[in-house]
C-alpha cells in the first residue's frame, strides 16, 4: 500500500527553473525566471545557446513558466493516448510520480487552485497508474 499525502503545491512553485529542448541544437536546455528582476534566460550546456528577456509588459510582471517566454517546447513531455503528459523538471516529475504511483491519496484543505486539482482527469485515473509510471521512468532517464 503506497500512500500520498498531498502538499497542496500549486503548478507556478515549479515555474522558476523548466528543462526545455533548445532551440539551437534540440537538446536539454534550462529556462529559468526571476520575477523579482523581471528576466528569464535560456540556456543550453551543450551548444552555449544564450538568450534573455525581459517578464515585464507594460511595465507589470506577467508570472508565468520560463519556457513561456521563448516559446519553447518542453523537455519532459510524452504521449498518453490522445493527450500528452508534461512536467517543467525533475521536482515536478517526482511529485507526480508519487502522486500517480499512490493507492491511497489524502487531501486536506484543498483551495480549488493546487497542481493536483488542476489535473486533466487522465491523470488520476487507477487504470492509467501503470502506464504513466512507464512514461515517468522513461523521462527519469531523458
């Protein structure tokens, strides 16, 4: 019996720091933000692809996930069926994995807006617990 506690985490405490395929030679890139300094930057270990910009529009911060700001397609995302399960990083796809891996799952205090409520239905489903932990372990290792 494997049990969940949920943390009640919203989907933006995973925004700062989104592993992104770079745009100049396709492979893992970071696209990282800090709201406070209204910059996100993308940048790519293998091939050195550099690019910042500024979060700020109109002179009011839009907070939103780093990939947002380039445009760029998600490292960790596979498909699922008709849909396609994505997550911003490592953190995020852990998270997810004991949450998907879990027989029992416990929520308390929800407020209508936490990661887990926001869920597409698929996600939740028992009948897809073993599949989308194939999934996860295949990105785990992306």
């Amino acid at each position: 019996m494997n049990r969940f506690h949920d943390e009640n985490l919203l989907l933006s405490e995973f925004y700062k720091e989104v592993w992104v395929a770079c745009p100049s030679c396709a492979k893992k890139a970071m696209a990282t933000v800090n709201f406070e300094n209204q910059i996100a930057r993308l940048f790519c270990l293998h091939c050195g692809y550099n690019k910042e910009t500024s979060t700020a529009v109109n002179s009011v911060s839009i907070e939103t996930a780093a990939n947002h700001y380039f445009q760029a397609e998600l490292w960790l995302q596979a498909p699922f069926k008709n849909e396609v399960f994505w997550v911003y990083n490592h953190k995020h796809l852990v998270y997810l994995e004991r949450y998907i891996s879990a027989t029992i799952r416990e929520h308390k205090d929800r407020s209508g807006f936490t990661l887990l409520e926001k869920l597409p239905k698929f996600y939740h489903e028992a009948k897809n617990r073993e599949g989308l932990l194939k999934i996860i372990a295949k990105l785990k290792t992306k």
